[in-house]
C-alpha cells in the first residue's frame, strides 16, 4: 500500500550535489586583474527541479569580471587591475584587482569576510619605481610590484570535483617596464598568456611594456552519485558530455545563462 505519497516507487528524495561555481575574472589595466571568485561545496537538490545556473563572462580589459552561480550560490566576478588617474570601484570583487602604476594606488580588497572558505584575496600594490601590483587569487593575495618587475599574480586553489587535481581562480601578473608578474592556475602575464585561461576565472594581465589583458571566463561544475540521477541541461547553457568517476558523474558548465534538471 503506498504511503506518504509514495507511489510505485515514483518518489525520490532530495540528495546531494557537489559543486564548483566560479566567476569570470577580472581584466587587467596597468595592474593585474583580480580571479573571479571560488566556492565549492555541497547543495541539496531535488530530481524535477529546475535550478538556474549562470557562467560568469570574462572582464574585458580594465573590466570587471561576471558573476556565476548554481541555484542559491553566488561567485563575485574579479575585479579589474587599476589604471593610472582613478582606481574605481570595479577594482573590488571576488578577488581584488592590483594596485596601478600611479603614486600611492594600493590593491583592492577581496571578499574575504564574505564566505568560508574566502571566495578570493586582495590584489598587491605598486610599490614605487615602473612597476605595477598583481591581481588577487582564490588562494592567496597578489604580489607588490618591485622596482622594475610587476606584482606576482595571487595564487589558485586546487579542486578534484572532476576527480584529477585542477588549479583554477589565480590572479593576473601586474605590469613592469622590464619584467612583468609571474602566474599560475590560469591568471594572465603580460609577456607571456595575456589573457586569463578561459574556465579558469583568471585574471587578466596588467600591462606595462606590452599590453594588458582580459580575464578567464567562469566555469559552473556539478557532481553527484550516478544512482541519484541524471541531468538535462536547459537552452541557453553550454556544456561538456557528462562524465563518469568511478560511482560519480559530473558535469563541467562552460557558457551561458540557463537552469539545469537533476531527473
């Protein structure tokens, strides 16, 4: 006899889902551009629910970075490097874009306080002479411009959600006359990748000698039990085949604004 709405086993309840959700990074000027931000963690969801899901943009140049989120989880784009005459407040966000080539600009903040983890650290400051600071990253502040040589893009964080090890979310390299800041986990260098790495949030590269540039786009990732359910990914996303890891599937969202559907 069916009970509490059971009926010939139809009903499921709810389970849960492992995601990453991280912004578009910020664009680079003279500074680095800050990563977009980084959560990760787990939400409870439901087969037959629609849940909206947005891939944050990348910042274009001195631009900041679109947001990303999955259901009720939001990531703060990354701010953008700061220039010469104004900072701006676009140079606050997930994670701080660096310090321009101007007398006094110091790095903007990133949303430390906000969540824990921290979803993104502040940008480092130009320190005197030709140099520029670097862009904030989901894992660490970005590096003081010195002398000659731009701030050190701030450092990522790794994540197995797709079952290998992936740095993702590190701040661009601030611009200097002579070297510019060094990278890793997807932020931009001026001598080197110019833009942040798509799907990465990095942030793009401070210009100084060459060019500045854009910011990584953003990447949703969704993991489950392959028992719990499949999923169907609505018009207007863009993402990968979904993949298996061992008793888990996952699902690596690259674009686009749309809602997904655990069935």
């Amino acid at each position: 006899m069916p009970i509490l709405g059971i009926v010939s086993g139809a009903y499921r309840p709810p389970f849960t889902v492992e995601y990453l959700v991280i912004a578009g990074g910020g664009g680079g000027s003279n500074g680095g551009g800050g990563a977009g931000g980084y959560r990760t963690g787990s939400e409870t969801v439901s087969a037959g629910t629609n849940y909206s899901v947005t891939v944050g943009v990348r910042g274009e140049l001195a631009a900041k970075g679109g947001n990303s989120t999955f259901a009720s989880i939001t990531s703060t784009g990354g701010g953008k490097g700061g220039g010469q005459g104004s900072a701006g407040g676009n140079m606050i966000g997930g994670s701080g874009g660096g310090g321009g080539n101007d007398s006094g600009y110091v790095g903007a903040t990133g949303n430390q306080g906000g969540f824990s983890p921290v979803e993104g650290y502040g940008g480092g400051t130009r320190s005197g002479g030709n140099d520029t600071g670097g862009g904030g990253g989901a894992g660490g502040a970005g590096g003081n411009g010195s002398g000659t040589k731009g701030g050190d893009g701030g450092a990522g964080l790794n994540s197995s959600i797709t079952g290998s090890v992936v740095c993702r979310g590190g701040g661009g390299g601030g611009g200097g006359s002579v070297n510019s800041g060094t990278v890793t986990c997807g932020g931009g260098t001026e001598r080197g990748t110019v833009n942040g790495t798509v799907n990465t949030g990095g942030g793009g590269a401070g210009g100084y000698a060459v060019g500045n540039g854009a910011g990584g786009s953003g990447v949703v990732i969704l993991r489950w039990l392959s028992l719990d359910a499949g999923i169907t990914i609505g018009v207007g996303l863009t993402a990968d085949n979904t993949q298996a890891d061992g008793a888990y599937s996952y699902k690596i969202i690259t674009a686009g604004t749309g809602t997904v559907t655990f069935v």
